[in-house]
C-alpha cells in the first residue's frame, strides 16, 4: 500500500533540501564566530523551514512563519545584539568552556531520537492533499474549536507586551 | 511524503538546538537556540497533523501557538537580557554566577570553567 522508502518522490525531493538547507543553517547558527551572522543565518534556516511547511501543505503557517520569525523575531534578536554593543567582526569568546560535553550531549540525543523515530515511523506515510492547510481552513477550526486558547493566548501577548516595557524601562523604581 | 523524513529534519534540528543552548555563552545565542529547537516541534507538529489528517487542524493550530508563545517568550527574554546588560554590563552566561554554590577555595576563572564543564 505505501511507497517504498527509496526512491524519493519530487516532492521528497524538495522536502529533503530545504531540511539540509534548513539543518545546515541550524549548525552555523551555533557555530559561527560572529553574532551578527548567527542571526543572519536564522533567517536562511527559518526560511527554509517555511518551504518546508510549504512542501507539507502547511500554507498558511508557512505565511505566518516568514512574517513571525523571519520578519519580528530576527529583527528582535538584532536589536537585542545590537542594544547589548555586542562586538561585531570575528570574537573568540562566544563558546563556553563545555563545547566538548555540549557536543556529546547533542549527538548523543540526535542519535537516541533519530533511532527512535526511524524505527518508530518507517511505515508511515502521509498523502499530501493541497488546501488542507490553507487560511480558510485554519481560519475556521481555529475560530470554531480552538477559539478559548486563542482567546487565552491574546492576553498571554498582551501580558508580555506590558512586561517587557515595564522590564526594559528605567524610570520605573521599587517601592521605598 | 514519508513521515520519517520531516521528523528526522526535526529530531536534527532539536539536537543542533541542544548543541547551542549547552555550548554558547552569549545569552542571545542561547535564546536563538531555543528557537531552533522550537522549530523543530513546530516542524513535527505540522508533519503529523498532516499524516494524521486531523479534522480539527489541532497540528497546525498548535503550530500557529508555538509561534506567537515563541515571539512573546523573545521579547520577554530580551527585556531581561537588556536589564541584565544594564545592571551587569555582561551577559555573558559564565559570569552570571550570584546564584551557584560557591565551591571551596578555587579562583574565579577555574571556577567558570569547571562548573561550565558540568552544566
């Protein structure tokens, strides 16, 4: 019933080099030298994760990908190096003393997960139908079923808005 | 599309996120990791409501979740960041170190470095 594993089709084709894209910008993010760059290579790996929503039919997150984390969430993060005067150019410092251990850690929950889901998963295979996650889709389960969490996360936004400005402003003092 | 391969690009991405929260020391790219390991669920996420063909959209709607928790929890986490920077001038994560237990008579430098190669 299921297609064999190998060959690919086209579109696993095209899913597995945005995933190498998006991995690969993944493992400069966390080991270039400079920071700068760090957060520039976020935007090629987040791009590369929304073709990847694309590809799996997942449109409209695919939107709200590019606009959240390419378009706030990267500027953010810019403002952030930018306010804290971090050094730009090459800096030698930006990896702790426990790379090694962190190394060992990472690979060792690579493997543990891929074993896990390679074995877990070989069989499963997912038809891709295109408009199942189109706007109009989405727009009505979220405002028909899942529309208290959507509620409750408003005010979850509106609650960090404030604090973030009551952390970041220095005219704002303690009782006493 | 098999499922073994959005949840492999998602298991690697996660263990990349792993990689960087252990062995960055600037507070920023720490909170960069943290989104990539968030991608990562988001990515499965959207997988497996495919395969699984919810009629609730829960996957995807979980996603879009994820998303804006995650841009609240950035600006949150820069606030902090740029309150630390003020007060301490650093935000390098081996120096923030008021809350450890100090461990016995060991200067300063060897102190960062050995607690970091137990974090």
């Amino acid at each position: 019933m299921t297609p064999a594993l190998w060959p690919p089709t086209a579109q696993e084709i095209v899913f597995l080099l945005l995933g190498v894209v998006a991995v690969g910008s993944a493992l400069l993010v966390v080991t270039t030298r400079q920071l700068v760059h760090a957060a520039l290579w976020l935007v090629a790996c987040f791009g590369a994760l929304a073709g990847c929503y694309l590809v799996l039919t997942a449109e409209f997150v695919a939107w709200v990908q590019v606009l959240i984390y390419v378009g706030a969430v990267v500027v953010l993060m810019l403002f952030g190096i930018m306010l804290t005067r971090a050094p730009i150019g090459r800096t030698a410092d930006l990896d702790s003393g426990n790379r090694v251990l962190a190394a060992i850690v990472a690979l060792a929950t690579a493997a543990v997960l891929v074993t896990v889901v390679v074995d877990g998963f070989r069989t499963a295979y997912a038809p891709l139908e295109p408009g199942t996650g189109s706007a109009k889709t989405l727009g009505g389960s979220i405002f028909r079923t899942w529309v208290l969490p959507f509620e409750a996360l408003s005010v979850l936004l509106l609650a960090a808005l404030i604090g973030a400005i009551v952390i970041s402003r220095t005219d704002i003092k303690g009782r006493e | 599309m098999h499922v073994v391969y959005p949840a492999v690009v998602s298991c690697l991405l996660f263990s990349t996120g792993v990689y960087g929260v252990l062995a960055r020391r600037n507070t920023i790219l720490v909170l960069m990791s943290v989104e990539l390991m968030l991608n990562a669920v988001n990515l499965n996420l959207v997988a497996f409501d495919v395969w699984l063909r919810d009629q609730l959209n829960g996957g995807q709607v979980l996603t879009l979740f994820v998303i804006v928790i995650a841009a609240a929890e950035v600006g949150i986490g820069l606030a902090i960041v740029l309150a630390v920077f003020r007060n301490r001038q650093s935000i390098d994560l081996d120096r923030l170190r008021e809350l450890s237990e100090p461990s016995g008579d060991a200067p300063a430098v060897e102190k960062v470095t050995a607690g970091g190669g137990e974090g």
